[in-house]
C-alpha cells in the first residue's frame, strides 16, 4: 500500500479492464482472498488515520463494495476497535465474498446498527465501488450527507461512491458535501477516474493497493498518470540556438497581456530566444520589464524554423495568421482564440487536419469550453468524459491535445494511453495561467522535445509550479507562474 504523489508515474485502468484483472486474479487465488487482503489494506489504513477513534462508521453498500467494509471491520474488531457497521442491502442477494465477509464481521463481534452511530471519528463509505450503475438516493443519499457533512475524515474504499471510476464524474452534487477530510484506498488497480474532472475533489489524497496482484495485469492500461519529468542537463558546449526560437503570435487590441505572458513563459522555460508577435497595431515596440522578448509585429514573422505559439490574447485578428502559421510552423502550439477560430472555421480545421497528416509537431490547448467548440458539443459533454474528449480532438485533428482544468488529459492520435498530469491546484484557476502553459509547451518543443512529451512535461511543470508555490508568498498570479517566482 503507498500513497500516490504527483511524483508516481502508474498505469490506470478503467472498470472493464479492472473487473477483467480481479477476474485472473480471483480464479488463480484460494476463494475470498482479494477481499480479505481488500479488508487487511483498509483497516490498516482506517488505523493510520485515526489511531485513537473509539468509534469507526462503516457504511456497507449492496455489492462486493459492501464486502470490503465488512471484512474492514473485522479485521478493525479484531484489533480492539470498534467499529459500527450500517449495511444497506438485501443479505440474501449478497455476492458470495461479501457473503463471507459478512459473516466475519459477525464472527468477530463487530456492532450492526439500521442508523449510523451519531458520533464518530472516522467514517469509512464502503457504499459503492466499480459497481456503481446510478445516482444515489434514499438512505444511500443520507448517509452519504451525513458522513461528509462533519469535519471527521471519511475513507472511501476503491472510489468515493457515486464517482463514476472511468470518467471522474461524481452523480451527487459536489457542493453539497465539501466539508469532510477525504482519503480513498483504491484497490486492485488505479481507477482514471480518481485523477480527473470531480475526481480528485471527491477522492482527496488516492492510497494504492494492488492487493499483490500487479503480476496478474496482462492488460494495456487505459490511462497512465504522469510522472515528473526527467530532469536533463544543458550540454557545457551548448548555445541558444541548441534550446531554439519561440514565436508567441497573438496579443490582440486590449490582450497584449496574454502574449506577453506565454512569452515569458517560454523565456523562463529555456527557450533560446523568444519573439513576441504582437496583433495589436499600435502595440508597444519593448517590453521594459522583460527587455528578453523582441517583440515585432506579427505579420512580419517568418515562422519557418521556428516553434509558434499561436492565439493567446488573439481576438479575431489571429484568423488571418492561421493559414501561414499552420502550413510553415516548423512545431505549433494552438491556443485559445486560435482554437476558436478554428472551431468555427472548416478551412482551417481541413488545413490542422492535413498537417496532422504530416506529422509536424502540434498541439492543441483547449480548456472545456475550447474543446466543446472544437467538437461541436458542449462543456458539460466535454467534462463527462475527459478522457474520450481529448482522445477525440487528437485523433480528428491528428494533433497533441492538452484538455486542461482539474486533471488535465494529455492525448495523441496514436494508440497510446492518454496521460492524466497529476499536479496543479485551484490557485491556477485566475486568469493568464493557460497562456503561461502554451509557452511553458512552445519552449519544450523549441528543444525538440517531441510534441507528447513536451505536453505532459510542461503540464507537469506548470501545476508542480502551483504546488510548491509558498503558502505565505504572494497569491500565484499568472505572470508570477511565469517567472517560476513568487513575486
Ligand atoms: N470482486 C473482487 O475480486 C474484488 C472486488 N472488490 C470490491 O468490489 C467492488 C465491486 O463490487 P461490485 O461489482 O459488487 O460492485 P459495487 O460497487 O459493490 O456495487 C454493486 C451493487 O450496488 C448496487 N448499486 C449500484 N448503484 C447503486 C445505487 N446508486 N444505489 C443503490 N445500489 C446501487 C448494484 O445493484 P444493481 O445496480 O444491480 O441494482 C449492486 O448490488 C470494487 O469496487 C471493490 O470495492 C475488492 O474487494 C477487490 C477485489
Ligand atoms: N483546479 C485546477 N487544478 C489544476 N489545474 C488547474 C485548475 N484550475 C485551472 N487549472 C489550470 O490553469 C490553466 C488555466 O488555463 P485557461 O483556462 O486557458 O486560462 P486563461 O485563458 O485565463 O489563461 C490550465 O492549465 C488549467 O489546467
Ligand atoms: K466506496
């Protein structure tokens, strides 16, 4: 059992390929042993985080689910705690391991109540798991209310119930239950779910247990979780144009700022030089406070050769930059109004489409709404499967997709897993910080970091910056991110 960090890289799986994996686990193993291990790894937990409760809720759903809480309180009992466990299903209609653990948790004396006890110390919602097919209701809802409404520690077992495992998204409204300190033993394998949309409000700090049958995973993974990047030495014998030439195209009348922003990123980021193509005609010639920048008037760049980053602050006047940017851009990043523009225009999409075909680098940065827009289908679609959407905007464009927000998703048109970058917090939710990323992405690109890689390296970059901001430093602006310093 270990505690997953943004510095684990792991393989998720989703529930097919989970219940597929417990499957070849169970039939090779004596009966009922995932569930007891499942009970083991809880209670241990359960221990570590409230070492001196007099009482632990355990609420036991219908399903296998259930059976892990029951085995949990054995296993709790049997240590001298006292565990009080409400079930709330048909006994007759318990799968046959939840059956067997039922019987444990009566064996070892643990106390069986209709009402949760009215206090605790530490609730543990073992409601529903990967079996979860529908919003919870009834008492199901209650008690769900109830053990997140205080400020005691809940420990869901395998997911919070109500989080859909796949796609992150929770059935309950998620404001209606924010006061509970959250921690989640997932068990057998990582679930994407738990990284991504509400799932990491929902799943708080994700504990791991693969029940010692990481040898049974014959599966590819569905997901991976990004790791941190390798840190690579710069050459002794190296100059700026080994880190190459970044391009920012955007800053429209009244968005300078924007531009201004990811091409600071991209200086802060190592980028060997950085030119700044302002949209904005009686734009300002110099930046004083970043005299680094060379700033020029869009029009005039020649992209060839050079990584561009295009759209940010880019209004409607990026438009007509579109068709010269994504046919000489020796690599690409595609930002904000750039996505816009091209979501509402087929030449443009046709023209993304065919150097996707070539395989120039390119990569796409759209928040929710961006994407929406690119598909043809809402935020709400969108963030009901972030995964999917992402894997949808890089296979039609044949471009790196970046879905940024909670758990941004890294996607490519090739087989391989999307990527879910684990590091970034709320503190990035302020205006300029998804311009800081297109640098932070044209400055790795610009090295020749290849399109996929440079968008998980940066992402990960991007949000460890926000992690490790200093809880008394000034709040994290957007131009503070880029400078990698608190101001
Ligand atoms: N098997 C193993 O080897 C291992 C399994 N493990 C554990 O098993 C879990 C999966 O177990 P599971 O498949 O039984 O699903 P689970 O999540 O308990 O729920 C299914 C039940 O809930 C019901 N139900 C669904 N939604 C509902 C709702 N809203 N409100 C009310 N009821 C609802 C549903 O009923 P139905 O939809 O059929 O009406 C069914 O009865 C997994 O997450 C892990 O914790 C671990 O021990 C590791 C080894
Ligand atoms: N809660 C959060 N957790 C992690 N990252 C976040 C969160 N909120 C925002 N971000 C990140 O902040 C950035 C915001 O980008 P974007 O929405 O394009 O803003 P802007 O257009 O103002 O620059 C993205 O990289 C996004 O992933
Ligand atoms: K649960």
């Amino acid at each position: 059992m270990h505690r997953i960090t943004s510095a684990s890289a792991a393989d998720l799986f989703d529930i097919a390929a989970t219940r597929r994996i417990e499957q070849t686990a169970a039939s090779a193993l004596p009966p009922h042993t995932l569930m007891q291990r499942a009970g083991l790894a809880a209670a241990r937990l359960a221990m570590a985080l409230t070492p001196h409760a007099r009482t632990i809720w355990v609420a036991c759903g219908p399903g296998n689910n259930g059976g892990d809480g029951f085995e949990a309180a054995a296993q709790l009992r049997h240590r001298g705690f006292f565990p009080v466990v409400t079930f709330l299903g048909d006994e007759s209609r318990l799968p046959q391991d939840a059956k067997a653990s039922l019987q444990r948790a009566r064996d070892a004396g643990v106390t069986f109540t209709s009402e949760p006890p009215s206090t605790f110390e530490l609730a543990v919602d073992a409601l529903l798991g990967i079996g979860s097919t529908r919003p919870p209701s009834g008492a199901m809802a209650e008690w769900l209310v109830r053990m997140h409404a205080g400020a005691q520690p809940v420990l869901a077992l395998d997911v919070p119930s109500g989080l859909d495992a796949d796609t992150g998204t929770l059935a309950s409204d998620p404001d209606r239950v924010p006061a509970s300190t959250r921690t989640t033993l997932t068990l057998l394998t990582l679930k994407p779910g738990l990284f991504t949309a509400q799932g990491r409000d929902a799943a708080g700090t994700v504990w791991f247990d693969d029940l010692g049958c990481s040898t049974f995973i014959q599966e590819s993974a569905t997901a991976r979780l990004a790791g941190p990047p390798d840190h690579a030495p710069r050459t002794h014998a190296s100059h700026k144009g080994s880190y190459g030439d970044v391009a920012v195209i955007g800053g429209a009348s009244g968005m300078t700022g924007a531009a201004l922003l990811a091409g600071s990123a991209a200086l802060h980021s190592g980028a060997g030089r950085v030119f700044v193509g302002l949209l904005d005609p009686v734009a300002m010639s110099v930046d004083t406070s970043q005299p680094e920048l060379m700033l020029r008037d869009a029009h005039a760049l020649d992209l060839s050769g050079m990584t561009a980053v295009c759209g940010c602050g880019g209004g409607d006047a990026v438009r007509e930059l579109l068709p010269r940017a994504l046919s000489t851009a020796a690599a690409l990043v595609l930002d904000a109004d750039a996505l816009n523009a091209i979501a509402a225009d087929p030449s443009l999409q046709a023209q993304l489409m065919a150097r996707g075909r070539t395989g120039a680098p390119t990569v796409l940065t759209p928040h929710p709404l961006e994407a929406a827009r690119l598909l043809g289908d809402t935020t709400g679609g969108v963030q009901a499967n972030r995964l999917a959407a992402a894997r949808a905007l890089a296979l039609r464009f044949g471009a790196v997709t970046v879905l940024k927000g909670s758990g941004t998703v890294i996607a490519d048109a090739t087989d391989a897993p999307p990527v879910i970058n684990p590091t970034g917090n709320a503190r990035l939710a302020t205006a300029g910080t998804g311009d800081v990323l297109a640098g932070m992405i044209g400055a790795a690109l610009a090295r020749r970091r290849p399109a996929f890689e440079a968008a998980c390296e940066a992402a990960w970059q991007h949000g460890h910056i926000a992690d490790t901001w200093p809880a008394d430093a000034a709040p994290l602006t957007a131009g503070a991110l880029a400078r990698r310093t608190p101001a």
